[in-house]
C-alpha cells in the first residue's frame, strides 16, 4: 500500500545535492527517476485505455499494456448498453457544466468587483462571511436543500445543480477574482470614472476585459469540477433520463456485472475525454490558478 | 484583507449627492453603497437561500423525524434523539468516523509528503521539467471521477492487474479491494495518486524562497540535508501549512471512490463506510433526513474543531518571513 507512496517520498533527500552540483550521472538519475515515477503515476490510465480496446477475456490476463488485438466494438458496445446512447448523458453532463460555468462567471465576477473596488458599509464583515463558505461542507447543507428543492418540483431537473452557481455560492471563484482585481492598476477605472462612467460601465467595459484569465481559470475549473461532481448530481438525478456521465457510469457497474468489462472501460475512457481536453487546452490556467489562490 | 478606503478626495465623482456632501461624507461612499449591494446582490441572494436559511434549517431537521416521503404534519420533534442515537445506538456511525479519520490521517500526509517530494525534484528549472508537472498534475484533475475510481476498483481487485504485477515476484495477492483490511488502503493510494494539485502549490512556494538563504548556507559549508531542514521547511511552512488545512478537509469530504468501491454500501464490513457515505445513506437510502440532518451538524463541527487544531498546532512550526524569528 505505501509502496507508490516510499518511491515517490524517496528522492527528497536527494534533491538538494542534485540540483546542487549537476554533474551528468546525477542529472541521469535525477531523470530516470523521473520516468519511472511518470510511468508508475500514468499507468492506472494507461491500463484503462488499453483495456477498453481489448476483448473481456483479455484485460484480466496480464498488467502489461501492449494489447495482441483491438476490439473496437467494445465503444459502440458501451455507447448503447444503457437505456439511452451514451450521447445522451454527455450532452446532459454539458447542460449542466454549461450552466454552471455562465453562472459563475457572471455572478461571482459581480461579487468580486464588488468586494475589490466597492466601498460600502458592512463589506468587511460580509467578505470574512464569504471567505467562511468557502470551506462550508456541501453536506451541511445538502439535506434541507434537497428538501426545498424537492418541494420547488426541481428533482430530476438540472436547476438543483445551476441555480446555485447564479447565486455565486461557488466562493472559491469569488475569492480568486477579488484577488486578481486587486492586482489591476485604480489609475484605469479612476480615469473611466472621470469620463463619467458609472460602475456598471466601468465593470463591463474596464474590469471584466481586463480579468479575463481570472475567468478563463473559473471557466476551466467550474468545467472539470462539474464534470467530474458526483455527489449532488447522484442525490438530484435519478431519472435515467436525466442521469448526467457520472450517474450513468456508475449505474453501468450494476447494468454490466461481469459481463462486458471492456466496454465498461471503453465508456470511462469516453467520460475523462473532456477532463483530459480541457487539461491540453487550459494547462496554463489551472496551473496559475492553483498556484495563486491555491485551489485545488 | 479589506483594501483601504483612504482616497485622495480628489477621485470623488464631481456631481455627487449634495446631501450626503452636507453630512460631511464622501458622496462615493453613498452610490457606492448602492452600487456595491447591487453587484453583491447575486451573492447575498444565495448566501441566504442557499446557505444560511438551508444551514439553520437543517440545526431544526436534527431535532426532528423528518423523512421527506410523508407530509410536514408528520413530522414530529424528538429532542436529542437522533444524536444520542448516533453517539450511543448506531455502530455504523462509529465505523464510519473511524474510517473518515483513518482515511483522512494517513492519505493527507503521505499525499502532501509526495507532493513536497516531486516538487523538489522540480523546481530547478531543467529541460522537461514543464512536462513532468503537467503529467503529475494529470492525475489530481482524473481523480475525483466515477471512472477512475471504476479503474482503480478493477485494478485491485483479485484478478487485477497489481495482483498479476505481484504475481512476477512469486507473491500470491487477493482480492484487495473485497478485504475489509485492505479496502480503505486502495482508497487511500487512490488519494495519495492525486499529489498533483499540493505540488503545484508547494512549486509555487519554493520559488518565493530567496536565493540568497542557500548561498549564505553554502559560504557556510553546509550540507544539502541541513539547507534543507534549516532553510527550506522554515520558509515552506506557511504553504505546508496551508497544504494540509486544504488537504485535511478534503480528505474529511472523501465520497466518490468509496460509494463506487462498495457499490454505495460502504462495505466490505463498513471499512469504506466513509463519514458522507454513511450520511447519503441515512438522508436518501433510508429516508432518514432529521437524522442525516443531525450528522451534518455534528459534521460540520467535527471540521470546525479539527481544523481549530490544525491552526493551533501552526503557531509552533508555521514560520512567517515578516515575523521577527
């Protein structure tokens, strides 16, 4: 169990001489070591791959991962193994993620100019209450609202899952705007403020073009956390009509027991596709974004 | 953390409010006032309909036999019930804190040990060195997911492929994922696999720390260890520290794997019944709501103490430059 945990840990003690004296045996080491660990570290989602293309009798025979054949049924297989071709959930899945991304954008970056450049009574008060929420457990919380929610008629509908993002209760992504309209020059609004612009011109026609990376990292960061959210999409959806990637794969379990592993992997391979995108195209955002605010 | 409200009054809009300038007040602070509710409005709205009035809701629920299938006039007021039930009557309860910490124990030092690790490794900027954070990072954005957490269940299990890779040093393996002893343990390494995002920050870190500290200690004749004991972990702390509040409390929230893993049981044995697990299954398996109701609670201040510790203990390792020591 701690075995991937000791070789990662290993090298620290190592580092502070390798980077010391780069002598070329040192450098070797320092590199092949980092080639295992990437290797140990990607395998999980190498195997997935390569055992989405193999045939059932197959993925279980041995760990290696260069397949003796390609079963690219395994795909079409999986796309129809549930009451609705896979397709189905991917575009519910986008709905949602759509939803949610135009929600956070709009209302915390609103929230945001608010708290960074705003001077009204109580602000302090009300961004110790924000900062508070952002570590709040969705499980405090979560009963009641499905209880409201229910009563609203809004079970098996995705308004459980977007409204709260248009009511900025994502205040991670607040905090992170806050953070990066401090760090825009006053001179620029002052001097908007003097042509006589007011603040929601200034807001739209100043800030926001201005804090675009901040919302390229909410956008990207709202994309994979939604994709990814499985908790809340379990409790509101259970409609198969409904159901968003996550609930669907997971009822994929039960539907295919020990029948059709590949295709099981083959689905999964389809619902990291976007994750994986998402990563090529925003590596830069969600790098700066992490690093700055420290966001997971 | 506010900004300052000192302004040259200059800035002041030259056509404000005369009777706010009668007050003696700024007539920025007045539209402002306006306008700051305004923009915040969207944010007020959820605070209070989706946090506030949902949190007081639920301190109420607990006190209840809420059970969301019947009507409102059922619902009855059991005092205490459901948390000396909890504490004195539901073994599952027990199992499931267990689990929780046990999890969030062990996986958040070793997942901040191998992030701290890797980031070392990476932080002298060398060729590729772009590339191996980008593939280390993969993971922590895979993680989190349905799928993944399929893979690592088949992975482990016995005719996985970690029993076929045991299998080459002549070790017989079984299967992991069904033995209540090993279960949590791949959950664990599941966790520990998503070291990406804390080594992101811990880079970040490492490169506020000067340069100089490290040549001084060089003059100085000492060795890697000790620049690393003396220089390094000092000036890290406060992002260590900040590493494992965040850590510590994700760690507490572990769902996902756990309910995909036991087929939402929290089997086998309980050993995965993590402490949300446990409260899904209470709210939505056995429409018990009040009593979900009261776990939340007991949740949230669970977290509030833990991480009041966390914060208490940082007074005697966590080191700020601009502090005096």
């Amino acid at each position: 169990m701690t075995d991937l945990a000791e070789r990662v840990a290993a090298p620290t003690a190592k580092v502070d001489q390798a980077v010391r004296t780069p002598g070329p045996w040192r450098s070797i080491a320092k590199h092949t070591g980092l080639i295992l660990l990437t290797l140990v570290m990607l395998y999980p989602v190498i195997w997935m791959v390569v055992s989405s293309l193999r045939p059932n009798e197959e993925i279980f025979r041995s760990p290696g991962v260069i397949p003796d054949s390609f079963r690219f049924e395994n795909y079409s297989e999986g796309w129809n193994a549930l009451s609705s071709p896979f397709g189905h959930y991917l575009i519910n899945s986008a709905i949602v993620v759509l939803g949610c991304i135009i929600g956070n954008l709009v209302s915390c970056s609103m929230a945001a100019y608010a708290f960074a450049r705003l001077e009204f009574r109580g602000k302090k008060l009300w961004f110790a209450i924000m900062l508070g929420t952002i570590m709040l457990p969705i499980h405090v919380i979560i009963v009641p609202q499905y209880v409201m929610f229910s009563q609203f008629g809004w079970v098996n509908t995705f308004l459980p899952l977007i409204v709260p993002k248009l009511l900025a209760t994502d205040a991670f992504f607040v905090f992170l705007m806050v953070q990066f309209i401090r760090g825009l020059p006053r001179e620029l609004d002052e001097a908007a403020r003097i042509d006589g612009a007011g603040h929601p011109r200034i807001f739209r026609q100043v800030i926001l073009p201005l804090m675009l990376p901040a919302l390229a990292t909410t956008t990207i960061f709202t994309f994979i956390w939604t994709w990814n959210d499985f908790f809340s999409q379990l409790i509101y959806l259970t409609d198969p009509e409904m159901y968003t990637v996550p609930v669907a794969l997971r009822s994929y379990v039960d539907a295919t027991v020990s029948t059709s592993w590949g295709s099981m992997f083959a689905m999964s391979v389809v619902s990291l596709l976007p994750i994986f995108l998402a990563f090529l195209v925003g590596q830069r955002f969600l790098i700066k974004g992490i690093a700055t605010t420290g966001i997971k | 953390m506010a900004t300052t409200t000192a302004r040259p009054s200059s800035t002041r809009p030259p056509a404000g409010p005369a009777a706010a300038q009668r007050r003696g007040r700024p007539a920025r602070h007045r539209t402002d006032g306006i306008a700051g509710y305004l923009f915040l409005s969207p944010w007020l709205l959820g605070l209070l309909t989706i946090t506030a009035i949902p949190m007081l809701m639920s301190l109420y629920l607990s006190f209840t036999n809420y059970d969301v299938l019947s009507d409102w006039e059922s619902m009855e007021w059991v005092g205490l019930d459901n948390y000396r039930t909890m504490f004195t009557d539901d073994p599952s309860f027990w199992h499931a804190v267990q689990t929780t910490l046990v999890f969030a124990l062990v996986a958040t030092p070793l997942k901040l040990a191998a992030a701290l690790g890797v980031a070392l490794l990476l932080n002298r900027p060398f060729k590729g060195a772009g590339l191996f954070r980008g593939l280390f990072y993969l993971p922590s954005l895979l993680g989190g997911s349905v799928a993944l957490a399929i893979v690592w269940v088949n992975m482990f299990n016995r005719d996985g492929a970690f029993n076929s890779f045991l299998s080459w040093f002549g070790i017989e393996g079984k299967a992991w994922v069904n033995d209540p002893d090993f279960a949590l343990g791949t959950l664990i390494l599941l966790a520990v696999w998503q070291f990406g995002a804390p080594m992101v920050i811990f880079l970040a870190g490492l490169k506020q720390v000067p340069v100089e500290l490290y040549e001084a200690a060089s003059v100085d004749g000492a060795s890697p260890w000790r620049k690393f004991i003396n220089i390094t972990l000092p000036m890290l702390s406060p992002v260590i520290f900040f590493n494992l509040v965040l850590e510590t409390i994700n760690g507490f929230q572990g769902f996902t794997s756990a309910f995909v893993l036991s087929n939402g049981t929290g089997g086998p044995v309980d050993s995965t019944l993590m402490y949300t697990l446990h409260l899904y299954i209470k709210g939505w398996n056995e429409y018990q709501m009040g009593y979900a109701s009261a776990m939340a609670w007991v949740f949230l201040l669970a977290i509030g103490l833990v991480t009041a510790v966390v914060f208490r203990t940082g007074r005697f390792w966590v080191h700020y430059s601009d502090g005096e020591d």
